[in-house]
C-alpha cells in the first residue's frame, strides 16, 4: 500500500509578471518562513498555493489531493481548496461582527453547527466575550486573531500567513508570537508564513527559505542559515555586514583549521576541506563575533585571530553600539563590531581611537567567492 504524503508540496515555474522558479515543501505541524525582499515572489506563492493566483508551469498537492498540476491541465477553483488564508490587511468586512465575520467562512457546515463552531474558534484565539464587536472596536491584535479564527473556520488543510504581524506595534507582536507558537502546536497542518522581518522568522518558523527574484538561494533551519549562509547573495539577504575576500593560505585538518590571508593579515577558521591553498573565496564573520580588546587592561583571547583598525564611525541601536573599524586603510569596506553601550563607554571608544580586536575563529564562515553580485 502506498502511503500518500500529508505535506503541502509545491513547484511553480514562470518568467512574469513576477519571475518565479522555486519549490518548497511543508510538513504537518511544521512552519515554513518564505524571506526575502519586496518583489521576490513571497506573497505570489502563497497567493499561488491559495489559487488566487495562475502560474505558467506548476504542481500543487496537499494532503494527498492535488489543487494544480500544468502538465495535465488540473487547476481546482480556490473556494475547493482547503486553505486558510491570513491576508496582510486581514481583510475582515467592517460591517460585520467578529462573530459574523468568521460564520461567513463557516459554509461548508451544517446550518445549526456554525455558531457554535465559530464561538469555538474565538476561545481559541482568546477573543472569548468579544464576538458583537466590529473590527473598528477591535485592536491590530485583536483583528488579526478574528483574521486566524476565520482563517481556521474552513477547517484548512494549510494554513497560509501573508505579513500577518506588519501592522501591529513591537509588544503586541510579541504576543502574538507566543500565541501562534501555542496554537500551532493544535494545529496539525502545514503553516507557510510570509516575512521581510528575519527576527520573526527565526523566532516562528522551523525552517526559512531565502527567496530572490523568484528563486530559492538557500534552505535550511534559521540558525544554520544565518551562521552560515550559502553564498554572498543570502549574506547580504539575511543583513550580515561582515562579508569580505581572502585567498586561502594553509589547510590543516590534523588542527581542524583553514588559514585565510585577508589584506596581509592571517585568520584561522574551522576547517573547511572544499578550498585548496590558492583559491580565493568569500567569507563572512557576525558582528558579535568580533571581540574588543580590553584597553585599560590585558584582554584574555587577544591571540585570537588580532586585527587592528580606526573607529571610523560609532552608531547607538538601543543598548548596542554598532561600531565600524577601518582595517589596513581600507575604508570601503569596513569591519563591523556589536558591542553594549556601557561597554563602549567603558572603555572610552570614539571614531577616529586606534583599537583591537579578535575575530572568533569558529565563527568565520567560508563560502565560494561570487563573480557576479546579482544583488546590485
């Protein structure tokens, strides 16, 4: 007997309007983050998987069923398949209650279960005691829980999250975090979430895929992906500042390093046996992974791959000072450092002060070097 897979699977193919080639998977219980920056077909897939929107060449299958398939001219109407659908907006009918909002997608019950099945869903999502309210006496929280419950009423097979926390503040998303993290562990289906916030991805999501200009550069859980990314073009994605060039120097897998010479300057770095001695790469290192050398005292670590620069600039982000060091006159492309503000005031750093510091060598992250940067 052949067990039918209950992930949502989907490849879609197209050169416009939006270009697309890219295929993803869900598993049940699982949330799949799709990042990237505007324009880099996010929302088309999701609008795709919903049916909303056409694609030149494709296949979509969930749960066994399959809702799109070019090659044999299957495209089943939206309204038959079994999505919930979170828009940005969220979409609620502003003449309707919270109650009536969500009987609205409850059609596909019988008559006399729907009411009860819709005041279910509102204790789901903690919206208990509000059902007469309309979405003008409810809060963003508030309205994009209806916007969930509604989303659920049609007893979905996947659930489909469009930048569903873009229009609420920072400590109600928070919140809503945690509840989508209690309520997914109800929900026993595929959840895709679309998101420019890297954050909110990493906190939600199981896995990201990287997308750009309709093509997935980069798959993987949010951690292995942000400490090491594919290539250059899913460094600057993700936001890492410290990507630069350097030949590698000496390979030595006996000490479980690969030694870098960047600008004259030698760094160790875990092994990494896909380079030989010669070959130039690209390499990246986090901003919190470069370590002040204390000034006012000798500093433990300070063997540690040493660099020595000039502050050329200082810029406060909150509690954190994000400091760029020119390393060796070269100005164009500065090493970024992470440090607390009282630390930074500690020890008396100002743009223009000569200062060192070691880069962590298991940290260092080594990937080929790019030869057309498709991001410019």
């Amino acid at each position: 007997m052949v067990e039918v897979s209950k992930d949502l699977n989907v490849h879609l193919a197209q050169d416009a309007p939006i270009p697309l080639d890219a295929h993803i998977s869900c598993a049940p219980g699982e949330v799949l983050a799709l990042v990237g920056p505007s324009g880099s077909g996010k929302s088309t897939i999701l609008r795709a998987i919903a049916g909303l929107n056409h694609i030149a060449q494709g296949h979509i299958s969930c749960n066994g069923s399959i809702w799109c398939d070019t090659k044999s001219n299957i495209d089943i109407a939206t309204r038959h398949r079994r999505v919930g659908y979170v828009f940005q907006s969220y979409a609620l009918f502003p003449h309707l209650t919270a109650l009536v909002n969500i009987l609205e997608a409850l059609g596909q019950r019988p008559a006399g279960e729907r009411e009860a099945r819709a005041r279910e869903l509102l204790e789901l999502v903690r919206l208990g005691g509000l059902e007469h309210r309309y979405p003008s006496q409810l809060s963003g929280g508030q309205q994009q829980r209806v916007a969930v419950a509604r989303a659920l009423a049609r007893d979905p097979e996947v659930l489909l999250l469009d930048e569903p926390f873009s229009a609420v503040d920072r400590a109600t998303r928070q919140r809503l975090y945690r509840e989508l993290g209690q309520l997914r562990s109800q929900l026993r289906m595929p959840i895709v979430l679309v998101t420019h916030d890297l954050e909110e991805a990493a906190q939600l999501s199981d896995r990201m895929s990287i997308l750009h200009r309709g093509r997935i550069l980069q798959e993987g859980a949010p951690y292995e992906i942000m400490s090491h990314p594919a290539s250059r073009a899913v460094a600057r994605l993700i936001d890492l500042k410290n990507i630069f060039q350097a030949r590698i120097s000496d390979q030595n897998p006996a000490k479980n390093i690969t030694v870098l010479d960047w600008m004259g300057i030698t760094l160790e770095a875990g092994y990494n046996g896909e380079f030989a001695v010669g070959d130039k790469v690209d390499w990246v290192v986090p901003s919190g992974s470069v370590i002040l050398h204390r000034r006012r005292e000798p500093s433990r670590g300070v063997r540690e791959n040493p660099v020595h620069g000039t502050i050329e600039s200082m810029v406060k982000l909150g509690e954190i000072e994000s400091v760029a060091i020119k390393v060796g006159g070269q100005s164009e492309f500065p090493l970024f450092m992470s440090i607390p503000s009282h630390a930074a005031m500690r020890n008396a750093l100002a743009t223009g002060e000569n200062i060192g510091v070691s880069l962590l060598s298991e940290d260092i992250h080594i990937m080929a070097p790019y030869e057309v940067d498709d991001l410019v």
